[in-house]
C-alpha cells in the first residue's frame, strides 16, 4: 500500500500536485477534497465565460476521463478542521479522512466592501464559477451597475458586466487606474478605451454606501455627496488567502501558510501550494504572495513531488509574469515595473498579481510605441527589471525570455536609453544574441 | 518571429510549421480548444508543454488567433528541437 494523500482544495495547484504525487507513486492514494460543486475549472477563464466568449462547459480542462486517469477519489465537500497530531482532516458531513501527507491548497477569496449596505442583495464579487453566473443571472434586466476596485478583477467585472448590455459606472479613488503598476500614459490608454465603450469612468470617487429599497440595491453613496442609482455593485478590492484551516489547526501562517522553500509548513507531514503558500523569494530574502494561475501550478509540482517522495525539490520563485486584457487591449507584465507602493483601489493583492510588480527598483523606465504595442522597460545597470507589453505581443517573447534569465543586456543599456532609440530591434537583436550563446 | 498573417503563410506554415505554445502564460481558459474547428484539444497540449502535433492541425490559426494571452503561435518545425515547448515539462 502506497502513501495516503489528502488534497484540500481542487484548484490547479491541488491538480497539479495530484499529477506530480501520480508521475512519481503509481501506487500512492490521492483524495482531493473539494468545496466547489463545479469541480476542477479555470479561474481566469471566468472573464472570458462572463464577456460570451467562451461556454461554461469549456472552462473545465480536464476531460472525466483526464481526471479518471488520475486515479483519484474526489470528495465534493468542504473540509472543516485538521488534527496534525492524529494526521486527520475532518470534514463538514463529519466524516474524518487519515493522510500519510496533507496537502492545503485552498487560494484565496475577495475581501468584501466595508461600507453601509455591503449585504444588500446586488452586492456581487467574482471569486468563481457560481459568482459568475450570479453576475450574468442578475445582468439580465439590469439598468445600472457600479464597479469599485482596482486591477485585473475589476476591469473583468466591468467588461462582462458590458458584454451583457448593463450600463457600468467604475468607481476609482484616485486619479487613475491601476496607479502602482501601469505608466500615466498606460493608465490613460486603459480609461479611454473603456469611455469608448461607453464606461464612465469616475476618478477620485469613493463608495461611502450602498442604498437598499427591500433589501435590494437601488444606488450607491459617493464621498462627495452624490447619489448613482444602480441594480448592482461590483467589488473587487483584492483578494485574501484562505489560512483560516490552516490556522485553526496551529500551522504557522503570516499572510499565507509559511512554507520552506519545499513548501513544506510547519508541520513535516503538511504542505501548501497555489495562492495559499507563502514561501520565502530567493531574489529578496523576503516572504512573498502571487495570485497566479502558472505559479499556483509550478506550486502544485513541486509540493507533489516532495510529498510523493521526500522533501527533494525547492520551488524557484522566479520572476512573475502575467498576460492579460485590459480593456480589450492584450498587455504582459513580467516582473518589476511599479512605481512602489500599494493602490488605493486595491486592500491586497489582486487576482492575477504579484508582489513584485509594484515594487521599486533602481531601474530607469523607457516607454515608447513601436510594431503596434506600447511598450515600458525597467531597464537596471546590467539586467532588465520589468516590462509592460501593451497590444501586439511579439516583442513579449524575448522580454520574457531575458527578464526571466535575468540576462545581461549591459551592450544595449546606454542605447536603450537614448532619446528615438529603436526598442524592438534593440531587444530583438540582444535576445538573438543571447539565444545563440545558450545553445 | 512567426506570426501567422496571411494565406501564403499559411499555406507556407502548413508544410514545414505547427503550433507552439508558451505554457507559463496559459490559464487553462479553453478558448483555443473552443475554437479549434476540429476539436484538437489545444489546452492540453499547452498544458503538457508541447506542441499541437495532431496530423488533423489544419494550420487554420483560429486558436492562435483568439487565445486572448496571445502565448500561440507557429514555430517552424526544425526549430522546436524534437517538440518540446519552452517550460514546458
Ligand atoms: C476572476 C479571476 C481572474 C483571474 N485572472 C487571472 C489571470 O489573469 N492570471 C493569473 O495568473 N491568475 C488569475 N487568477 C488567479 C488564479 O485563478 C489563481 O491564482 C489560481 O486559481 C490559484 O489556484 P489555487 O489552486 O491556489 O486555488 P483556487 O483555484 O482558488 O482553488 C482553491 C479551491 O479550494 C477550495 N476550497 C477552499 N477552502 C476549502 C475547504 N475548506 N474545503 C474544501 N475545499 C476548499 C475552493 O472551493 C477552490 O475550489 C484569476 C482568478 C479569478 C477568480
Ligand atoms: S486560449 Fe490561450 S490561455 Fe486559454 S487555454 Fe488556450 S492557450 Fe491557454
Ligand atoms: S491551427 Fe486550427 S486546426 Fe490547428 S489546432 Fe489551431 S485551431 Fe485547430
């Protein structure tokens, strides 16, 4: 008999985890337990399922028999406390599992509004599949809606909140949006592409609260004293890892569950993965949270393989890097390009964030316009610090690769810096350069 | 780099290219898969790391076209060394 695992929680890094415990222990038992009655399905694929670009069955990327082959036992319930002394994970029907190796893989979970009238019915966050068809449930016959928030989230709601004809005014609080990670001049581009979609789009407005007629939401209160009606409010201030469990059952935790570079908690026989995990940067020296899909996944490897075999495999960090749209407009981001700081629209991190994309470096920031994208370089002494790709992304693919290798671009720094400079050649050319000695 | 832009590419990425993926930047979203006209499940391939090695790939590039993160494209087929994406596993 193989070792027992338990798997809390059936986002990627608990199925990423469960294909590692399986690639290394053909005989091993794996139990994922899950809350979501929807089972195993894309996050990110939520935005693109709310702006009817996609069907709901075709978030789901594992085919029965993908997960079939798994071998797993799937429990469909939430699991409700863990004893580490007795290695058992209780669950809501009051079931008990036993587990050789635990696994908490549990994300994270929008923190929602403080202000008066956030329980109002039409209140709406969007956290996951049945959020989703809330949102799309309620647009039907919708005049109004208002979005509060920042980032990623925000512009999701906004966008599929547009694509099911409900008219949206998005709240932001200061003078423009997504301030600690996007340029003036990319901010700009974002809020004027969503005016041409017919957005209105309010700077330095705070939701002060939320009016109720019967319970339902009928419009908000603005700081400076007006009055929007609206049949719904959005709110997507930032997301909070799920620790409660991990807490409750004496693991030590900060923001996340703190984990080694094995991503092993303080327990041995206990591990975390995916948004949940807060492990150690090896580049900082610091402890650092990510809310993305690919880190959740490298997370989910390598927790797996540990607890399939012994504690072998170190998770890398790395540099974060995410692609997404803002406002139609098809933008990457790849490690550090903020402006330091936090966002006043923002409580935490974002969906799809990074600690490190608002951090402050000592690098010089290049903008320009070049092959049909916006591009912004943190160009350091010797290394690339960051980049923002905003439009045609094929100049993407070579910032990535140098970033990620932190490679040395020191030939092209001074050029790189000098007023009308050709960026994509320059980049180019460096990565070509760059590719040729790798190989 | 190859970006699919016009029949004669295409025609041209038919013989001697097939779809490469970047999978760091996949979320799993199925939009490729959705829209593939003959259902080759490009999702999984990305999710495996590899390239869309189906012989029924009509090198159509609807899938590179619509994945909304932009992370297909066509890679001549020499230049994949034997068929294994970047990060891929
Ligand atoms: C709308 C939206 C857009 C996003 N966009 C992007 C993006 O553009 N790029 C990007 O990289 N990332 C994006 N993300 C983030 C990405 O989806 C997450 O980082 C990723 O899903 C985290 O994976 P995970 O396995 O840690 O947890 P999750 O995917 O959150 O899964 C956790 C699972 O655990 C279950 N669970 C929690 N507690 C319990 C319990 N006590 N018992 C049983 N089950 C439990 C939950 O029901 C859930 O199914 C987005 C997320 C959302 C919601
Ligand atoms: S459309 Fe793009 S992001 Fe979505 S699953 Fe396909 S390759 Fe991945
Ligand atoms: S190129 Fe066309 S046929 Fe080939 S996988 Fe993509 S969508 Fe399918």
């Amino acid at each position: 008999m193989g070792r027992r695992h338990v798997l809390i929680g059936m986002g990627p890094g608990a199925i990423a985890a469960a294909e590692a415990i399986r690639s290394a222990d053909a005989g091993a038992e794996i139990v994922v337990v899950g809350a979501d009655r929807h089972g195993y399905y894309s996050r990110p694929g939520l935005a693109y399922y709310l702006a009817k670009e996609i069907p709901e069955k075709w978030l789901h990327p594992l085919s029965a028999e993908g997960l079939a082959g798994l071998d797993l036992t799937i429990v469909n319930e939430r699991a409700d406390g863990i004893d580490t002394k007795a290695h058992r994970v209780m669950l809501e029907s009051g079931r008990e599992l036993v587990y050789d190796r635990l696994l908490i893989a549990t994300g994270s979970t929008a923190i929602p509004a403080k202000v008066p009238g956030a329980e109002l019915d039409g209140v709406v966050k969007l956290d996951d599949l049945d959020d989703a068809n809330d949102i799309i449930r309620r647009s039907a016959g919708a005049k109004g809606a208002v979005v509060v928030g920042g980032g990623i989230t925000a512009l999701e709601i906004v966008e599929g909140l547009h694509a099911h004809g409900v008219h949206v005014d998005y709240f932001m609080r200061q003078d423009r949006y997504w301030k600690n990670v996007l340029s003036e001049t990319e901010s700009h581009v974002v809020e004027q592409e969503l005016g041409g979609r017919g957005v209105r789009v309010h700077n330095y407005t705070e939701l002060a609260g939320i009016l109720g007629r019967d319970g339902r939401v009928a419009a908000v209160a603005t700081g400076d004293g007006k009055r929007i009606p609206c049949d719904l409010v959005a709110v997507a201030i930032g997301v909070h890892a799920r620790i409660e469990l991990a807490r409750a059952a004496g693991l030590a935790c900060g923001r996340g569950i703190l984990v080694d570079e094995y991503l092993r908690s303080s327990d041995e026989d206990v591990y975390a993965a995916g948004d949940v995990a807060e492990p150690v940067d090896h580049g900082t020296g610091l402890r650092t949270m990510e809310v993305l899909w690919n880190s959740a996944v490298r997370k989910g490897r390598t927790a797996g393989l540990n607890m399939a075999t012994e504690p072998v495999r170190a998770y890398e960090t790395g540099i974060p890097l995410n692609v997404t749209r803002l406002a139609g407009l098809k933008t990457t981001i790849i490690g550090s390009v903020g402006s330091g700081g936090r966002d006043a629209d923002l409580e935490g991190l974002q969906r799809g964030d990074s600690q490190t994309w608002s951090e402050l470096g000592d690098a010089v920031a290049i903008e320009a316009q070049t092959h049909g994208a916006r591009v912004r370089l943190a160009v350091g002494e010797r290394a690339l610090a960051g980049a923002v790709v905003m439009g045609d992304q094929s100049l993407s693919f070579p910032l990535q690769d140098l970033i990620q290798a932190r490679a040395d671009v020191g030939s092209i720094a001074a050029d790189l810096k000098a007023a009308g400079a050709s960026i994509a050649e320059l980049v180019e050319g460096r990565w070509r350069e760059w590719r040729e000695q790798l190989a | 780099m190859s970006w699919f832009k016009s029949d004669r590419e295409k025609y041209a990425a038919l013989a001697t290219a097939w779809v490469l993926p970047e999978p760091s930047r996949c979320v799993q979203c199925g939009v490729c898969s959705f829209n593939c006209p003959i259902e080759i499940d490009v999702r999984r391939h990305v999710w495996l790391g590899e390239p869309v090695k189906d012989s029924r790939c009509l090198t159509c590039g609807e899938c590179i076209k619509r994945c909304p993160r932009g992370l297909l494209r066509f890679e001549p087929i020499a230049a994949t060394h034997g068929g294994r994406a970047r990060g891929g596993r």
